[in-house]
C-alpha cells in the first residue's frame, strides 16, 4: 500500500468509532445521511477521474447497504458526466431500504443501467467500482457476494473501492474469505484501522480520504486507536542542531553482537547509527568478526570482546546499547547478552537478542523491542498466525509485558509506548531482505543517543528506515539490499 503522500489524516479509528462519528454528524450536526451519501459519491468519482482519465466505461458492483448507496450515487453521476455506466445489483433493489434504496431510484430516474449481478455479461468496462460491502462485515463471505468479489477480481481491469475492499475486516485487516484486490481505496468520515493490519496492504492499492465535511469536531470527540507516524514526527524529533554542537552531545552509542560468520549484521547496524547523526559509535564484537566490522568504515571504534567482562569499560561510557545483530545464541552471545540486559543502559534489544530474552521474558523498562511476527510470537508464547490476525493486539501485549516501547515489523509497522500505538504506512517489499532489521536496530539506537525518549526515538526511527527503504526503491524494489537504505537514511535524519 503507498499512501498519497501528506494526503491522509494522522488519526486512526476502529469501525464503531468511524459508525459513531457519522452519526454525530446526522443526529448532531444535522448533515441529512443522504447529502453524506452524495458527498461520497462525488468524492469517489472525483477520485476515479484523477487516476484513470481515460476511462469511458465503468461498471458498479452494488451491495445491500450504505456502502451499495455509495455505488448508485457515483452511477448515477458518472451518466451524467458522460461515462457509460452499468450498476451491477448484486442484493435486488426491492430489497434496498433508506438512503440505499433512494440512490438507487434516483440513479434509475436519471437513466442508470442497472442490471442483476449475473445478468447480460456483454457490458466489458474500463473499470470497476466495488460497492459491495462496507465496515459491518463480521462473517466470512459466501454466496452472490463471494462470486460478485471474484468477478471483480477475475475480470483484468482497475478496480476503485469504496470505503473498504469488500471483504476486508475494517477494524482487523483479516480477509473473510474472501476480498476486492484493489487498485484504489477511497475511505470516507475516518481512516479504518483495519486499512492498516493484518493481510489489508495486500487488498487497498492506493489509499485516498475524503472527510465528507464533517467538521473536525466530530472526530475529535474520539480516541483514535492509532496515530499513522507522518514527517512532523520526524521534525518533531530532529530539530535543527545547534552550531555549538560536537560529537560528545550528539550521543555516545554501544552496539553489542557479531559472533563469528554474522559480521555482517553488525557492521551495517553501526553504520545506520552513524548515518543518522550519532556522535560517537562504539562495537563490542567477537574477536573474530573485528576486522569485517572495521573495514572501510575507520569512524567505527571496534573492540573485541571474550568475555562478558571485558564489556564494563564501555557500558559506563555509553548513553545507549544496541544488543542483538549478529549476537547467536552459543556461550559468548549469551554471557554478553546476560551482562547488558543487568545494565542500567537504555536498550534496543533486535534479533537474537529477542530470541535469547524468549527464553526468560521479562518486564526491564528503558528498552526498545523490535520482533518481527515470528519473534513476537515466541516473546508472547504464541503462534506467528495469531500474532497477524491480531497485530494490533500483540503489539500493546508486548509492550505491557515487557514495559518496552515495543516496534512490531512488516507491512505497516506498529509502535506501542506508553499506551499509544502508531503505525507507519511507508516501506516496501523491497525491504523484505536480510539485514534492513539490522539497519532498523542501528537507526533506533543512533535516535536513541540523541533524542533521549526512547518512545520518541522509536516512532521517528521506524518511519526514518521506511523512509529511507521508498527512496531506496525507486529504482526498483526487487534487487535491493540492505545496504541501500544507507545514503538515504542520512538524507532523512534532515527533515528541515
């Protein structure tokens, strides 16, 4: 999923929330329901014309509800402008009611084809508009709506969502049973969180919003169960430095891993850290791995280490400590893994430092947690399925269990700190490679040393390395490496 970049609002709500919201607007505000309708409608249309302006024909699959309102009201306003338009009536007009069902006679009165789902198949459309199912759906879909939604998918032409792919769970992201692959998806009142979990990234294509002018004060009325990270958060946490500053100020930071034959990760740990502006950078490593970790980058201060000991010098002397990349899970890994976790430091704690703290999870405070879903579940005892059907959910159990700003990684990343959860609705498939959770880990602890607020550091650092993985990816997401986050993260660690 690619956002329209600063077109989305930050603000994030569950399904009943969007419900509630659009009732205060009806019931309170005096906003007709059928005027929100035929915003919507035109919101959507005005949307189809800016993506595809060479469309002529469409077709709109029309379910039972508000969301198959939402269809008649763009058919009837792409006839008028011109379009030749089939409104597609997979639940029988006669069974519509309210709002739905006056769409549907005024687009009817105004000359709409509107023919029953399975009807004459000779119309062949530019595009499709799915106005099948809104944000109630609870149960998996079967019947005419499970092969209206494959008809759609089957039929090789763009297809514009409204609200919701149908089939998708609005406040989880989970596919019941089946779901619209789109290609475009207008939400409308309040982003859904479940645009943002589970399998949703797969299913939105492009994500617009139109707030239907409602006023903000609606909305504001309402908790948001998530805040999607945005460039103010970046601004937010990296000003401007000061002319005075040095190395000292810009934050000392220790990175603790490396066994033999896993240098690699290490290395490009350190040099995210540095890439993103910390002063001063110091790698604990096995005494094997020193010289990888050292060559071609003289700004790293190397040491290698034998025993857990021999860490003492630069514990004392560091603001922070990235503890994992490239540590295994052998005697030296878990001596040194040990004597950081009893530290006084602030942590990150990355790969196998999380598979290491599985064994023995326990509460710390002053830590960054990164886990992708596999190791989440194992820190929470629980299977990677359940982890992705309810991300949401694992990321806030993380970060109570083990009092962590807890990062749970992939598509749409999640943050949970102090009970506000973020989500980051950047990266891309590229970035599914080794190494880019090594870069992740080098990135939260180069922030942490500056910043101080280890929350903080976290949500800028997670949008930070996404960021920096979409610029990487402009010439290609297939191919990329790791290593070609690094030029773009010290472009990003300049917001202003």
């Amino acid at each position: 999923m690619m956002p329209v970049p600063d077109a989305l609002p930050s603000d994030v709500y569950a399904a009943d929330q969007v419900r509630s919201i659009d009732r205060v607007a009806i019931d309170e505000l005096g906003i007709p329901g059928y005027q929100l309708m035929c915003r919507a409608g035109a919101a959507a249309l005005a949307a189809l014309r800016e993506r595809w302006p060479a469309a002529r024909s469409i077709a709109v699959f029309c379910g039972g509800g508000n969301n198959g309102g939402d269809g008649y009201v763009i058919a009837r306003l792409a006839h008028a402008a011109g379009l030749a338009v089939r409104a597609i009536a997979v639940v029988p007009p006669e069974r519509l009611r309210g709002d739905a069902r006056r769409a549907c006679e005024e687009g009817r009165a105004a000359g709409v084809d509107i023919v029953p789902f399975g009807g004459d198949g000779t119309f062949v459309p530019d595009l499709i508009v799915d106005a099948l199912l809104g944000t109630g759906l609870d149960r998996p879909v079967d019947g005419p709506f499970a092969a209206a939604i494959a008809a759609m998918n089957d039929a090789k032409v763009p297809i514009l969502s409204l609200d919701v792919p149908s089939g998708l769970d609005a406040d989880t992201g989970r596919v019941l049973g089946a779901a619209v692959r789109a290609d475009l998806t207008i939400t409308f009142v309040g982003l859904k969180q479940g645009l943002f979990l589970g399998e949703a990234p797969d299913y939105l294509g492009t994500l617009a919003f139109a707030d239907l002018e409602i006023p903000a004060s609606a909305r504001r009325r309402f908790e948001p169960a998530l805040t999607r990270l945005s460039q103010r958060d970046l601004e937010h946490a990296l000003p401007r430095r000061a002319r005075t500053a040095h190395k000292g100020t810009n934050g000392r930071l220790l990175l603790v891993g490396g066994a033999p034959g896993m240098s690699g990760a290490i290395r490009l740990a350190a040099e995210a850290a540095l890439r993103v502006g910390a002063g001063l950078v110091y790698v604990a490593t096995h005494p094997e791995s020193l010289a990888p970790v050292m060559s071609g980058r003289p700004e790293l201060m190397c040491r290698g280490i034998e025993t857990a000991d021999a860490l003492e010098p630069l514990l004392e002397i560091a603001d922070a400590v990235v503890l994992g990349p490239g540590l295994g899970r052998d005697a030296w890994g878990r001596r040194l893994w040990e004597r950081v976790i009893a530290s006084d430091r602030p942590l990150v704690v990355d790969a196998d430092g999380l598979n290491l703290l599985a064994e023995r999870p326990a509460p710390r405070g002053r830590w960054i947690v990164t886990p992708h879903p596999a190791e989440a579940g194992r820190l929470l005892g629980i299977g990677t399925a359940d982890v992705q059907a309810d991300r949401l959910g694992a990321v806030r159990e993380l970060a109570d269990r083990l009092d962590a700003a807890a990062v749970l990684k992939g598509a749409c990343s999640l943050v949970c700190a102090n009970g506000r959860v973020s989500v980051c609705d950047h990266g891309n498939p590229g970035m599914a490679t080794g190494g880019t959770g090594d870069v992740l880990a080098g990135v939260l602890g180069g922030l942490a040393v500056q910043i101080g607020d280890l929350p903080t550091a976290a949500r800028a650092g997670v949008l930070l390395h996404a960021l920096a993985g979409d610029d990487a990816a402009r010439d290609g997401e297939r191919g990329m490496i790791a290593g070609d986050l690094l030029p773009a993260l010290r472009r990003r660690a300049n917001p202003l």
